[in-house]
C-alpha cells in the first residue's frame, strides 16, 4: 500500500490557504476543512451533496466555521450525530431544519454509538471523502490532534476509498434507525460517489473497514508484526481490545503512548495482567503536547520495516473493534493503509506503573429508558410527521418552542402508544422550530429530547437555487422588450452545450450498449428519485435556477422559485462556545469509551448587446431599436431549435420550448407563416421535446408546454386552405399524439399565463386541454367542429354520420360554406358536408381521393356536378374561383341526373340525398 502523504503537525490557515489535492491523491492530515474551502475556490458549485456523520456535533461551530463555506460549493447539507449525544443549543444553532438538515442515528443495540467520523462532498464532476477521529467541533476540526484520510476523486480516477465509502453509507442505512432526511441524503450521497466511480477506479493501497458486517479486528493483516504501536484517548476497562491485537498480530514489542495530566482513559493494572500473560516487551511513552491528542491510532512494523496503520473513528475498546454492529458493536469506520512515514506520536519514556488509571462516569445525554425518543420532525403537506427511535411505550404529549421563542413550549398533540411513526394533522410548524415529547412516569413529567422540525423544501434546495439579485424572468419581458434580450441570452448557451451528461445507473454498473441509450443516442434515465435530483441539479446548472423552474411550471413557478430559498444564514443569538478554549467533546466514556478530555470532564455571441451587429445601444429606447432587439431573438431563436435542439438533453429541450412561447408573445417573428415563421419553428420544437429521454419526473410538464404550442399554432392557421403551416401543424399534432397524454390543466394555465390567442385574448386553458383532448382521441370529425365553431362562430356545426358534417347558417349559396368545412376534415378517406341555409337552400360537398362531388338544390331542383381535386385546388377554390372550378369539371351529362361515382361516394359517406337534408 502506497501514495499516503504523512502531515500530523500541519497547520491550516483559516481560509483554507492548504488543502489542494489532486484527483486520485489519498492524504493523511489534521482537518479536511481546508480541503473544503478548495473545493468552494473552484467557484463552479458542482457540489450535490455535503454529509458529515459524527459523533457528538457542535451545530454552533458547524453554522460559524462549516456551513457557509459547505453551502458555496453548491451541496445540500446534511449532519448525522449520535441520538444519546444530541443537545443542541437552539440559540446557537439558528439553521438547523432549514438550511441543513440536522439528523440523529441509533444504533440497533441499546447503550451502543453511532460514532463514524466522515465527510463527504460529492457531484458529477468532483468528491471529497474525509475518514477520520475527529467530531464535528471546533476541537475534532480545529484545536485537537486528530488524524483525517482525505481521498479526492473525479470522473477520471476515482480512488477505491471513494467506492467503500459509498458502499459503507447503504449498510449504515440498513442496519441503524436514521432520521428519514438524513437517511435519503446519505443514500443521494451514496448514489452520487457511485456515478462518478463510473471513470477509472485507482487502488491507492487504501482500505476502508467498518463494523457493519464484521468485527475491524478481523479485518486486520494477520502476519505477525515486530512491534504495535497503538494510542487512543480511550482503553475499555479489562483491555480486551489490546489482547485481541496482540493475539492476532503476535507482536515482538507493544509501544503504548499516553498523555499527560491524566487526558488517557486507561486502566494500566489491566494492561500490565494482559501484556504479562502473553509474554510481551511493552514500552509506554508519555505525550506531553498541550493539544489533546483525540486521534486513533494502530500501527504495525514488520519484521521487513514496512509500515501499516488503522486511523479513524475506533478506540482500543471491545465495542470499537471486536464487535460488528448486529452483535453489540458500535457503529465505526477506519482507514486501513500503509503510510510512507510513521504517524505513531512518540513522547518520553515512563513505566506502566507511572500512568494513572482514569474513570470516567456515566453521562446520559437522554434519557431512552421509556423509548420516547424522538428521531426526526418533518414538516409535511399535511402536517407534523414525527419519527420515533422506537415505538413509544406510552401515550405522550409533543410540545413545540417557535424559532425565535426559545423558552416557551406549546402543546400541539398526542401521540398514541406503539407509534414509530405518527403525523399530528393541522399543525404547520416552519422549519428549525424544536418540538419534543412529555409524558408522565410515576407521577413525574419527564421531557425527551430536543429535534428540530426539518423542512424539506428549503433543505432540499441548492445554493445555485437561491436567485441572485433581481433577475427578470418571463413576466417582465412581456413589458419590456429589451429585458428579453438578457433573459433569452440562455438560448445561446444551450446552442453551444450540445453535449447531455449521461446518468449512470444507482448501483454504479455499467449497462450493455442499447439498454442504456434511446432511439436517438440520448441516454435514459432510471426512475430512481436519485437519478431525477441528480438530472435536476445538472439542468440548473446549465439553464440557470430561474429558467429550469419556468420550463417546468411556467410563470406561476418562476414567481415561486424567486421567494422560496431564503436570504443568508442565521446567526447565533448567543455565542455560547470560547474558541480559545481548549477543544472538548462531551462523549459518554461508560458506554462508549470516547472522546472527552478528561482534564475538564456567460459566453457572447456575435449577435449579443454590444456585439459586433452593433445593435443594441442600452441607451436607445426607440421603437425601433427595440423592434430589431426582438427580430434579432427570434433569429437566434430559430437558429437554436433548427441546429442544435436534438442534441440537448429532455430539460434543456423543454426550456427551448417555454422561451420559444414567450418569444411568440413578444413579437420575436415578423409572422407566423413561412419558412421563417414561428409556426414551422414551433411545431419543431413540439417534435422535438420527446426523444425517448424524457424522465418520468417532468412528463407531465413537457406534455403540457406541447399541448400549449399545439393549441396556439392551430389558432393561427389560415382559415382556408391547406397552406404549408397547416400540413407542419398536422404533422406536428400526429408526432404529439401519445406525449400530450399526460397533459395537466394546472401546468396548461401556469404556462398560458399572459400568453394570447390570434385575437389577442388571453388563452383558455379549457380550450387547449380541449385541443389536446382532441389530438389524442385524432377523430377528424371532432377536429372539423372545432375549427369550424371557432373560425365560424355563427355557423351551427353537427356530426351528421361518422365521416359526414352537417353545418347550418344564413349564408346566401351554401356551397361554398360546404366545401370550406369538407376542406376541415382530413385524416379520413371518405368526408360530406351537407350545409343548409335558413333560406331554404342546401348544398352537399363529398369527397374520395381526388373526386370531389357537388350536390346542390336550387329553385326546387336537385342538381350533380363532378370536379377532380389537384394540388392546385382544393374544395374552397373550386368554389370561389368559377374558372378554375370550369378547367377541372367532369361531365356526366345533364346536371340534374345523378351519376353512379357521386352515388357510390355519397353512400360510402353516410350522405342520403333521398332523405332530404337534416334539420
């Protein structure tokens, strides 16, 4: 085992001055806070999640020194501590719930720690993985000897450590009962290092064991070893951890260090029987360092002088090392590796019989003895849902203390007996307020401990989430042409990334070529909510938090995402901790044996503003400056969607969509028509939004943005004819079919909002999902009536046989009303119209292939005409254009004898003219 750096005596300046690290390095050093001030110094927010698991947490140092520094690498925030060493003070801790979630862990055995020391910053592109002894407080971070493995990865070479770890985050969430935030971030992390693992995994010599599965001292190399050197803070009474060592590894020499002014907890009479039965030289070195010395230590030298080493979270205890956590263990994590220089802390010389033995009494933090134990508060839709360490042995009382009121508590409900988990309806408690239980034990009022209500919906959001100064979104450039400019330059950024990021799978295996790609060569997603997240995060990324909320629920979600983060951190109320003062952590030595002292108990394009067309002159504010600013949109608009729109993942596609709407709204397109209008540009888009990729997070969403585009290209189709734009809305609608299945009238309206219609009204969304209704069903008939009723309000429009309309109105010569509605249906072999006027009068237009039948009663007088249909003609030139109608007329003889062709064609119609017209 190789690649480890040794640097136990580095000091850090405060802002991070050290901790550079390049992918693939796996150093050993006192803090990894530096390492994360290198990852904020990347500036790119590519962070997804930040966890740090820990014994005991001081949430006021973690909000001053951690927090904020954590938060600008872009993660969401997660800590996970020790039930039993949970305290928070509230005053101090002023964003747990809100900004972070704050989690608490019991392990399956009662009086057993969950005492992990990890952090983890992950996403797609970087990770940083800290194992090591210290807690998360300013003495396991700051004022304490401590010894952290900081491994860091990228998509290129991911360190094995990286792996273990991820692997290590699934067992700690299978075998112990976790608060469900913390429990679904630590899988999103989990599943995070697994999808940057997909690159080359580097074995750095490095291991990482734990006690999930198997005793850390079955994990150790069983060679026999010239000498052990071994410290912790804290020995287990009888020394069972030092006897199995030294059975296993049958060392020539124990070195044993301790530290001065009694900060060891050890008994040396027990030492001294183990060692003095096994027949062992043992050497005892007293460390004399004002730091207390909190870091964990075995290291074993070969008869060949080489080195290796276990550092982390486990003391020389039975619980740290000789049990898995299923059969009484503690929950641990360590380092296996071999350094290149010793890390052992030496000091001067003594004998056993010099070191004092040092007891440490019970501490209970919380008392779990009746087992109502809160672990987790989330704030629901529906109300309080409360999580128990166990089930609740006893009806209890939950009281609540508001964020700011941190001395007066509330009832707001019972809990009933047996309840792991409960949800208390009708109560809405914001996140960060503390709730806790009571209840009445021999007739005294016992209280639990203290959680804070987590909120999901602002733990849940990313720095790059939070919207920066006073960015304008799509309602303001309805008002103000000039801001779309700014707005739309999103457009060019996404023409220029037409590269999308592939989603491995959750466990991190690789899938055959074609189980993993569409159609198209996009990559599918899973449906795992971990796969949506990661997706979601990318897109923000890229769009910007502002548009990926537009694209997904229009106006009304960009209005929401603009108030939904919050401002900056919360600071304490009350600076209760003396960072001067010498590092404590208050860990319970009876049980676990841990951790106290015991001295103290944009890219621009050419056609950007300012560029090289010269035509944006922000002090210009004419007509036509601002004319020519929405031309120039709409041409990079239509560049956009014609170049570049297949190549951009589902999101980016849909965001295209929604801007490419707003630009119609604005007037980006001199017109609708034409190659060059936004019609053809439109139904593109609508083409294009589903490409087999689309993640089942936003089907509702992209079906909704394409029924809106639907509904407002068939509004602007000419009234006659069948012009090119109709047959690209067709085409378009026939692509659509299945997509707009799962359209939602909600979504419809948000993104209609101060959208208009062809007259200018604002859009109905009855109307579109009606529209959209009707694309689905595709029954012609249904789709002729439609047009017709809104093209022709005055007209009376019916089926009048499954391929046959019947149209009634006060027009004067009925045919032509006639072939304008037989020139609505298409989509069927075989169509009739049968229009009759309030006159009296009535014409029949039928048409099959390229024949289209006339029939007409005049004065009394049936009459039969035959005109074959070109492309250069439809139904409604025939009827206006009599000298076209003449050059394409067949004859038949005497107009008022019926010929076979027009008989045949009126049957296969549903047309009786025998009958008489319908009413």
């Amino acid at each position: 085992m190789t690649g480890v750096n040794s640097l136990p005596d580095q000091a850090f300046d405060a802002d991070g001055g050290a901790g550079h690290q390049n992918p693939g390095d796996v150093v050993t050093v006192p803090s990894p806070l530096p390492y994360i001030f290198a990852e904020e110094r990347h500036a790119d927010r590519q962070a997804r999640e930040a966890l740090f698991c820990t014994f005991n947490a001081d949430l006021g140092f973690f909000e001053r020194a951690v927090l904020g520094v954590t938060q600008a690498t872009g993660a969401r925030v997660t800590v996970v501590g020790d039930l039993r060493m949970s305290n928070p003070d509230p005053r101090a801790a002023r964003n747990a719930g809100t900004r972070y979630v704050h989690g608490l862990a019991v392990p399956p055995t009662a009086g057993r720690a969950f005492h992990p020391k990890l952090t983890v910053i992950v996403g797609p592109a970087r990770a940083l993985v800290a194992v090591g002894s210290g807690n998360l407080s300013v003495g396991g971070w700051h004022l304490n000897a401590e010894t952290w493995t900081i491994a860091a990865a990228d998509r290129e070479r991911c360190p094995r450590l990286v792996v273990d770890a991820a692997e290590w985050l699934r067992s700690v969430v299978r075998l112990c009962a976790i608060s469900p935030p913390a429990a679904d971030a630590m899988g999103r992390t989990a599943a995070a290092l697994e999808a940057l693992s997909g690159g080359q995994v580097v074995d750095t010599g490095h291991r990482l064991v734990h006690t999930s599965d198997d005793p850390i001292i079955d994990q150790l190399p069983v060679t026999p070893v010239e000498c052990l050197r071994l410290y912790a803070p804290f020995h287990d009474a009888r020394a069972e951890a030092i006897q199995e060592l030294a059975l296993r590894l049958a060392p020539a020499r124990v070195t044993l260090a301790v530290q001065s002014e009694h900060r060891t907890v050890v008994q040396p009479e027990a030492i001294a029987r183990v060692i003095g039965d096994l027949g062992i030289d043992l050497e005892v070195v007293e460390d004399r360092h004002r730091s207390y010395r909190h870091g964990k230590l075995v290291e074993a030298i070969g008869y060949d002088g080489a080195y290796w080493t276990l550092t982390g979270s486990p003391n020389l205890s039975s619980a740290a090392l000789l049990k898995p956590v299923a059969d009484g263990g503690n929950v641990e994590l360590a380092v296996l590796a071999q350094p290149s220089a010793p890390l052992f802390p030496g000091g001067v010389p003594i004998r056993l019989d010099q070191v004092p033995a040092v007891r440490i009494s019970t501490t209970n933090h919380v008392d779990t003895a009746t087992g109502a134990t809160l672990l987790a508060a989330t704030r629901a839709a529906d109300g309080l849902h409360l999580t128990f360490a166990r089930p609740t042995p006893s009806p209890v009382r939950i009281v609540a203390s508001a964020h700011t009121d941190f001395d007066t508590w509330a009832d707001v409900g019972a809990v009933p007996e047996g309840a792991v988990q409960h949800l208390i309806t009708s109560v809405d408690l914001p996140g960060g307020s503390r709730v806790r239980t009571v209840w009445t034990e021999h007739d005294v009022t016992r209280h639990g401990n203290l959680v804070f209500v987590t909120d999901p919906e602002r733990t849940m959001l990313r720095l790059s989430d939070e919207p920066r100064g006073s960015a304008q979104g799509p309602i303001e450039l309805l008002a103000d042409a000039r801001l779309a400019e700014r707005w739309l330059q999103g457009v060019r950024q996404l023409a220029a990334a037409r590269a999308c990021i592939a989603l491995p799978a959750v466990g991190g295996t690789s899938v055959p070529v074609g189980e993993s790609e569409t159609s198209t060569g996009t990559p599918k997603l899973d449906t795992d909510p971990e796969d949506w997240l990661r997706y979601s995060d990318d897109a923000k990324i890229r769009l910007g938090a502002a548009m990926f909320h537009f694209s997904l629920g229009g106006f009304a979600a960009l209005s929401a995402a603009t108030t939904t983060y919050g401002s900056g951190l919360l600071q304490p109320t009350d600076m209760l901790n003396d960072e001067r003062a010498a590092g404590l952590d208050e860990d319970d030595a009876n049980t676990v044996n841990d951790d106290i002292d015991p001295s103290t108990g944009q890219n621009a394009e050419a056609d950007s503003p300012g560029s090289a067309d010269g035509e944006s002159d922000p002090d210009d504010d004419t007509d036509g400056r601002a004319l020519r600013e929405l031309r120039r949109i709409g041409r990079a608009l239509t560049r956009a969607v014609r170049n570049d729109l297949a190549h951009l993942p589902a999101v980016d596609r849909l965001a295209v969509g929604t801007i490419v709407l707003v630009g119609v709204e604005l007037g980006a397109w001199e017109t609708p028509y034409g190659e060059h209008g936004w019609i053809s540009v439109l139904a593109e888009v609508v083409e294009t939004l589903d490409l087999d990729d689309v993640p089942p997070a936003i089907e509702a969403n992209v079906a909704s943005v394409a029924a809106v585009a639907l509904y407002l290209i068939r509004d602007h189709l000419p009234t006659t004819g069948h012009p090119a734009e109709y047959l690209r809305y067709k085409a378009a609608a026939h692509r659509a079919a299945h997509l707009v299945v799962p359209a939602d009238a909600t979504l419809v309206a948000d993104h209609a909002e101060a959208i208009s219609n062809s007259r200018g009204f604002p859009i109905d969304p009855d109307d579109v999902m009606r529209i959209a209704a009707m694309i689905v069903d595709d029954d012609p008939i249904a789709t002729a009536i439609d047009i017709l009723e809104d093209r022709r309000p005055v007209w009376r429009v019916s089926r009048h046989a499954d391929t046959a309309l019947h149209v009634n109105g006060t027009f004067t010569n009925p045919f032509p009303a006639a072939a304008e509605a037989l020139d609505a249906i298409n989509g069927t072999d075989v169509a009739a119209v049968w229009a009759t006027s309030t006159n009296g009068r009535w014409a029949i237009a039928a048409r099959a292939a390229e024949d289209l039948i006339r029939v007409e009663q005049r004065d009394g007088a049936v009459q039969w005409w035959h005109y074959r249909l070109t492309v250069l003609g439809d139904a409604t030139r025939i009827a206006r254009d009599s000298e076209f109608a003449s050059r394409v007329r067949i004859h038949h003889g005497p107009l008022n004898r019926p010929f076979p062709e027009a008989l045949t064609l009126l049957a296969n119609a549903g047309i009786d003219v025998a009958a008489g017209p319908p009413e």
